[in-house]
C-alpha cells in the first residue's frame, strides 16, 4: 500500500489506513484495525468527536503532501496524529470553555487551525530535532491551546469567564470545573470510582470518557500489544491513585480519568521507544509520577487562563526521561532500534 | 567600507553605514538608504524614538566589537537590530506602563539595558545555533520584556495596575488600555479604518504609529525590495482582518494597526529567508494567520503582566516555519542560499 | 578514591566524599573540605537542612548508578548537587508555602521527588547537550517548583493563599510575604543592612540565612578558590544594591541577601567556566546585573503562584552569557578547558 500511488483508485485505501494507524498513533498503537476499533470507540462515546478525527486525519494527509513529508510518514500517520487530538480534543471540550456551537464555522475554524497544526508540527520536530527526540504530542498542545485561546477572545472572554452555561458536553474539562458543578459528590474517597477512572483514562485521551468506549480503547491497544498494554494500565493506576492525594475533595475529575491518561501515555511512551528493561520500567514508574506532579503543578498555571492541562503533563515527563537514552556512551536507558511488536 | 579600520576617519561613515542597515534589517531590509529613510519616518512620527535608535546603534557597535563579532555582521547591522528595537519601543511605548519620565536616568537605564540586550543577543542566537535558524528579535522581546517589567517594579507596580494617567505618548500600548481609553467609538466595524491600519502597521514596527511615517517606511521597503514589499502589504492585511475577527469592539488597536505588524514581519520573513517558491507564498498566508492566532492567543497571558505582547507572535509563527527548512532531505520550503534582492 | 568499588569498604568514604563536594559543586567549589564547612555551616544555620542534604546526597549516589552515570561525575557530586538543592530549599521554605510540617510524611514526598530530580537532571542535561551548556541547576528549579505547586494543591492551597500562620522558618520567602509581615521596618534604606546582604546571600544560596553560617560558606570559597570568591563577592554586592532600587521599602528581603545569591552565583559561573580574562570580568559584571534584572521581572510572574525565583535568574543570566563562549570562531569568552583551581 506504501507504494501504490495518491493519484490511482488506492488513494481512497491509502488514505483510511494512514488515518486508521494515526489514531492509533496517537497513544503508540500503528496498526489499523487498533485505530479501527478506537474511531469505533469515538463514534460510540461521541459522533461529533469521530467526524472531527476524519477531517483531521484528511487534512493531515493533504499537508503532508503539500509539506513534502517522506511517504512513510505519512503511511504511518505520523504526520496526523496531533491534528487528530486536535480535531477530538476541540470538539469534546472547547464548546463549554469558548460559548462556540459546533456549527460550519467552528468547523471552518477548525479545519484552519488542522492546517496550522501541520506546520506547527513539521517545525517543532526540525526545531528538536538536535536532541534526538521527537515531538510527540507537543504541537497539538500549542495548536489547541492557541485555537482555544483565540476563540475564547473572539468571543470577548477574558481571565477565567466561562460562557453561559447552555453547552453541557464537556469530558475534559478543568478540574476547579467539574469540581465546581458537582458539589454534591461525597468528601470520601469512593475508590471503586477511582479505579473506573483508570478505565477512564483510556476513552480521556481521544476525549470520549465513557465507559464502552474505554473498554473499546483497551481492546484496541491489547489487539496491538499486551505489554504495551500493561504499561498503559500501570500508568493509569498510577496516576489516578495520585490524583486523589494532589487534589481535594470532590474527586470528580479523578473519577473520570482525568488524572490518570497522562500517566498511562508517559508509562506507554517508556516500554513503546525503549528497549523493556528494568530500567524502563522503573523508568515508567518514575515516568508515571513526573506526570502526575507535572499535571498537579501546571494546573495552578492553566486554571489562571482556563486552558486544560491537555497532554502536556505526558510530554514534558516523556520528553525528559527520553532524553536519558540519547546520552551517548552505555546510557541506562536503551532507545529501541526498530519499533516492532 | 567593510575593510576599512574602525580607528580611522573612516569610523563615522562605517558607524553610520552599520546603523542604517541594522534600521533597515529590523524588516529585512539591508540597505543603507532605506534604513536612511526609516530612520527620517522616526524622526517625523516621534524623534525621540529617532534618538533612541541612534544610541542603540552605538552601544551595539561597541559592543559587537568588545563580544569580538564578525566584522561583515558588524557592518551589516545584525549585531545591534535587536538593541534598535529596543530603543525604540522601550521610548515610545514604556512611559504610559512604568510612569517614567524620559529623563536622563531613563537614559542611562536604557543604556545598560542596550548593553545587556548585545550579550543576549549573542548568548541567543549560540543556543539556537544547533537549530539552523536565527534568533530573529527574540533578543528584543526577552530584553524589553526584562526592562519594562523591572522598571515596573521599581516603580512599586505590580500585577495590572498602571500609573496615574499623566502619559500619553505610548503609540504601541495593549489592547485593553486602547479600548478603555476610547470607549466611544463606534461599535461597528469601519472598514476605511481597518485599512489604514494595515498601512499604520509598517510604521508599529519601529514603534511610530503616523501615516505619514508609515508611508515612508513603505516607502523604504519598496526601494529595497517590490517583492518583499508585497508580501508586507498582504501579511498586514492578512493580520489586520483577522484582528477585527479575534478582538471585541472598539477596534482601536486594529485601526492603529497594532493588529498588522506581526503578520506583515512573518510574511516578509517567509519570503526573505525562502526562496521565493508557491510553498513558500503559502507558508507566507499560513504564517500570517499564525502570527495573528499566537497574538491573539497570548495577549491573555501578556494582558495579565501589562506587558504588549511586542514582536513575540511574529517570532514564534516564523521560527516553526523557517525551522520546516532546514529538515534535511527535500523540504518543502528552502532555504534562500545567499540573500541578495 | 575514585577506583574503589562501591561494594567494597571504601563505600562509606566514597559516599562521604562524593556528597561533600556536591555540596561544594552547587558552588562551583568542588572540595571535599569546602563541602564540610559548608555542611558544618547548615548545622550551625539549621539542622533540618543538612539532614535534607544527606539524604539528597545518598538518594543522588544510588539514583546516580541506577541511571549509569559515568564514575567521575558520581564522584564529584555533580549528579547529586541538584538534589542537594531540592532537599536544602525544600525544608527551608516550603513548610510556610504549604501549611506542612517536617514530618514523616515529608520526608518521603521529599525523597520522592529527589528521585524525581535525578531523572530530570540527566534528562534535561541531554536534551541542553546539542547546545553545549551544562544544566546548570535548572534541574534543582523544576523539581523544587514541582514539588512546591504539587504541595499547595494538595493541601488545598490555589492563586496566592497561604496556609495559616503556624510557621516561621522561611529563610527564603517571596519579597511581597516579607514585606508584608515586617512592615515596621524604616523606609529609609539602611546601608550597613544592605552590607550584611551581601554576606547573607553566600548563605541563602543553600537556604540558610544567619550571619555564621554565612561567613562559614565564605571561607568554604576561600579555601576553594580566592579568585571565586573575589567573583562571588562582587556579584553579591551588585545584586545586592540593584536590588535597592529594583524593589519598594521595606527592604527587608534585601537586608536578607535575597537580591544577592543569584548574582553571587552568576559572577562565580563566569570565572569558574571561562578563562579568567577582562572579557570574563566584563560578562561577570555584566551577568550580575542581568541575574538581578531577571530576578526583578520574574518576581511579577512567580508571585502570583506563590513560588520563589530560586535561582532561576542565575540560570538564565549564567546560561545566556556561558553560550557566548561556544560560538566557533574567536569567541571573547573562552571556555576553560580543564577546571583547576
């Protein structure tokens, strides 16, 4: 399929399987059938949320014709992947923070920014590309950060104002958020609830935080890896249980996986790019919190602009721990040759 | 010129030479004459911007030489750009934030800030230097940032309180400030304003915000350049449309064409650096949507410090961009080998 | 000392050795006997520091070999110093930041995040190694203010609260906490106090603030190096004294050597990186000033999350300058090829 041409009857194929394997990149699973199950996941959980994921994964495409990327970037969705959290993200979460409908023009406007969000990403890997290690999620987190911030202005929001509250679909809001809304939670620690959050968390990284669309996601990942599974799920426990300890009472957020999908993608991240070592499972435990505290820390500072934490937690903790694998003579942590599972 | 010695009667003309290049290079327009010319916009929009530019200059100079520089960056006034734009603004633009007086110690303070802004300068650009790409005037914006927020505090201003309204000489003020203080225009969209301010833009860029000094550094840009002019022109009017769309009523700060600038210097950046290419015409429409985005998005950040957000929405749009060129094997956008127009 | 294994009975003194001079080394003094006295002055100073401090050392070794650090660095501390900082800093000012008590619990979240923070630091080395710059102890200033900001959350703390006043023991405060709890003091600036500043802050770069302590440091320098000190001294005072004319009566922070220390220790990395010329001495000056300008903008920002500078202005000025010196051709700052005092 990588060498069939764009411009034959394979295009269409060509096409799905990139975006197929794009949705499952964006949480290290380059498979098709994964990111097959996972679109599935998105159209259970929330429909809205699965259409903006094909018009990113299309745009993506375009661009990184347009943008000369290697033929087997693009085959691999590599080039997609963060306009696709963009496409899901914003869809999901932005409406309750911006006022916005998601009507033609929000599309209009996200379609502009899937387009910014191509160069921002083929930049920002040249700019890192000195350390040795890739972006990651990174040029999502400035693409959506920057489109939410925007439009929060357009719509003369300022400081912490939210809209009016009639838009009630948010699944990643910030925590002060739900925290505010459902005051009516118990001050205990329901810990069956924390360990649904470690469902959740799975759903919460393409921003569909339900149940059967979670268990669709573990599915999903499980077809493509059960290390890399067990990882995930380690993470997430990690970072779910240490969400309960960073944040007060009620523990809505927790519950609903919020603190655990950056801790599930930084543990991922470590057994997906390193070769699985001890080391790099301790290196995922200590991954694991790094993330945890990141997101407990930098919520201070992302509260203050009413902008989600989004996966920046897990790529400032996996960029640092990777970082270590790059050291050049003997380093304890081994970069994996060739990604094959 | 570039071979004669600096402690000969050639020093003068060689010091001048350097100053109106490094005037002109602020917009990539490295040519003595034009710098001339932009130089005289200063002196009618506000001379005491002019004077400040003339002693940023110097100090450069100097310490370009004392920081053992290249003579042919010396000459060509890559060194000191960065302290001219400081210069200016700082003069026209800080008065109205910190309540100082331009006085002789204001002098003297922005003296040692030029000298500080030549070590990071350098300091900058060797750290970027793993990159390929250049520092541009992030120098600028971290020195004046530095300046006018301890100004600040010596002044016992914290937070966003300004001082007591006896300054009204700031041309390149937020956005806030200008909506307050003209709370009665209109509601409505002037489109006749609108264009003048994308014609007002050329001028923000050196902090003179007049139309008649705006034409002449249009003016100045042409003699350099007709094809850079162009790009200029379509960059301020990509910006300052998309300011009305991003930014409530009044629209003050989109008619003085505070909107403009940042998209005008990433277009022409895009052109400058690439060699002249339909990717690189696109780049340039992307980079100006950018550029406004990252305005609009942080001037939430900026807002909350009373800094402007200056030339940091132009550096960010045009380093992710410049930075696609230097991938290594068939960029889309290429790198322009020697920059003559 | 530095060929004995570690499971041998040399451990012990290795171990002894390794932490000493990481003490020494977050000054630039690499020597066993200056790391003591400096050890013996956080006795004198307070106790619970240098037990923080040992344990950072000890947690620093073993993390030092899990990672596989080369021997060489081990053995001079330098991949324990920014864990001896966490520790230091964090028993000194955290406990009036968050409300908690030195306890049991801690201990372990500090030994936590001292794991943590040898993970960063190799990281963040890495990622800082394209551009030649050592990390410095930006390391020690991300997990500290993690640890910080992870604390307040979960003690309930958001914005600028802080916790009831049942602590005292802050060395280290933010100027608005100090000025506000002492405001009987003179507006007057008070000279001789100002003097006493400049010798607190020898102290307050380890988090111990008395007058003993910090002429026990002083001689840990001289013993070390009495160009370093000449070095530390002059910083000192420069920070010292712009200090007086970057903040507002009361003075009180000034009078603390809290304006001083990250100009101490910018003036040091000067003469301890780079060969000892004019130029150097120039940067020295010229990086003092810079350090306390940092200080004095960032202050806007870190106050309002309620996070000290730590010494994030000596990193940045320190870093900025020491890049200089790794341009290619003829740089006016020479980096010191062995480090031999």
């Amino acid at each position: 399929l990588l060498n069939k041409s764009w411009f034959s009857p394979w295009a269409l194929p060509k096409a799905l399987n990139s975006i197929l394997r794009a949705i499952g990149n964006v949480a290290f699973s380059n498979n098709p059938i994964s990111g097959a199950m996972i679109l599935a996941a998105m159209f259970v959980g929330n429909p809205t949320v699965a259409w903006a994921c094909l018009l990113a994964g299309v745009i993506g495409i375009v661009f990184g014709k347009v943008l000369k990327q290697p033929e087997a970037l693009i085959n691999d969705g590599l080039v997609s992947f963060n306009g696709i959290l963009v496409g899901c993200i914003s869809v999901a979460v932005f409406p309750s923070l911006t006022g916005h409908d998601i009507d033609a023009k929000f599309w209009a406007i996200l379609a502009l920014f899937l387009v910014i969000s191509s160069y921002v990403d083929i930049g920002l890997n040249a700019i890192m590309s000195p350390c040795r290690i890739p972006a990651l999620s990174v040029p999502f987190n400035i693409t959506a950060a920057l489109m939410l911030l925007s439009l929060r202005g357009g719509a003369g929001l300022t400081g912490t104002h939210l809209p009016d509250p009639q838009h009630d679909t948010a699944d990643l809001t910030i925590d002060t958020n739900t925290t505010e809304t459902m005051q009516q939670e118990e001050e205990d620690v329901q810990w069956l609830k924390v360990m649904e959050g470690t469902l959740l968390a799975a759903g919460q990284v393409y921003g569909v935080g339900t149940i059967d669309s979670s268990i669709l996601v573990y599915l999903a990942f499980l077809l493509f890896s059960p290390l890399l599974t067990i990882f995930f799920y380690m993470g997430s426990v990690i970072g779910t249980v240490a969400g309960v300890f960073l944040c007060e009472a009620p523990y809505t957020a927790v519950y609903q996986g919020l603190w655990g999908y950056n801790s599930l993608l930084t543990s991922g991240a470590m057994v997906y790019f390193l070769v699985p070592t001890p080391s790099a499972l301790l290196a995922a435990v200590v991954g694991s919190v790094l993330a945890v505290v990141v997101q407990a820390a930098s919520s201070h500072i992302f509260v203050a602009m009413t902008v989600p934490v989004l996966s920046y937690p897990f790529n400032v903790a996996s960029l640092l721990l990777l970082a270590i694998s790059t050291t050049t003579e003997n380093p304890a942590l081994l970069w994996t040759p060739i990604k094959t599972f």
